[in-house]
C-alpha cells in the first residue's frame, strides 16, 4: 500500500483532489478526559476560568475550522456542520467528547473532527489544571466517517 501524501519519489506533498467528484463528507471522532471526581465536578459546575464545557465545546468548533492552518498537508475545506457532545461521565471520572463534522467537497473531514476533539480536551484540561494536573486525555479515535470513493468505515467498539 502506498501512502497518499508522499509522491514517487518519497517528498510530501499536498494530495490532489482535483479530479474527485464533490460528495456529502462527514466524519465523527471521540476522546475522553479522565480525572478525579471532585474535579468532575468543578467541571460541571462552573470552574474558576467559568464554563468549562461551554468553552471546551467553542475551541472544538475552532480547532476543526482552523485544521488546515496546523496539519501541513490538510486541505483548507468549507466546512458546513461542526457539532461537540460533551458528557460529563462519572463513570470513569471524566468528560467524554464527541465531535461531528460534515463538508461538500472533494475530500474528508477526518482530522477535521479529530482536532476538533483533541481541541477541545486540551481546552478542558487547560480550564481545570489548577485543581489537577494528573488529569488524562484518552482514546481520541475516529468512529465513523462516510462519503467519497472509500465509504462508510465505522470503527470496531
């Protein structure tokens, strides 16, 4: 299998996407942070830095319009949907995030939801790392993406 992002020669470079037909595209990622229970619940309930959720869910909408400004070879999309669930999950102790990103075009939004996801993590462990640093984040992954010549892949639970 050869990797798309590097030419015959071995040098990187941006994929052409010229002569793929414009289809619906849409990619859904997951990632979770782990942490005590009583910073879950500083979480849920308004941390010194304010809304810890409502933030979190704001730097993923960012970080999936600004994906081709950090991965070198992204392309720059229109994206049209970018929607974060963020669950409060006492379970694990943690916050588990969901992230849904749709565009029309020639390519996919995989790493659109992935940075998105990842984003917001890193946000959520920026607003309460004053009441803990041992927090962890985890299992950022695709779960499913559809459109395009490859289809639907939906990830294994």
């Amino acid at each position: 299998m050869s990797l798309t992002h590097f030419d015959q020669s071995g040098q990187a470079h941006m994929v052409d996407v010229s002569g793929k037909a414009e289809t619906m595209r849409e990619a859904v990622a997951t990632g979770c942070v782990i942490m005590t229970a009583p910073t879950l619940e500083l979480a849920q309930g308004g941390a010194a830095k304010g809304d810890v959720l409502g933030v979190a869910r704001l730097a993923g909408i960012m970080g999936a319009k600004r994906t081709a400004d950090l991965i070198p070879l992204c392309h720059p999309l229109p994206i049209s949907k970018v929607a974060l669930d963020l669950f409060p999950d006492p379970a694990l102790p943690g916050i588990r995030v969901t992230a849904t990103v749709r565009t029309t075009g020639r390519t996919g939004v995989e790493m659109e939801a992935l940075t998105a996801v990842t984003t917001a993590c890193l946000t959520i462990y920026d607003m309460l790392k004053a009441a803990e640093k041992t927090m962890e984040i985890s299992g950022i992954r695709l779960l499913r993406k559809d459109g395009g010549k490859s289809g639907l892949y939906e990830a294994q639970p």
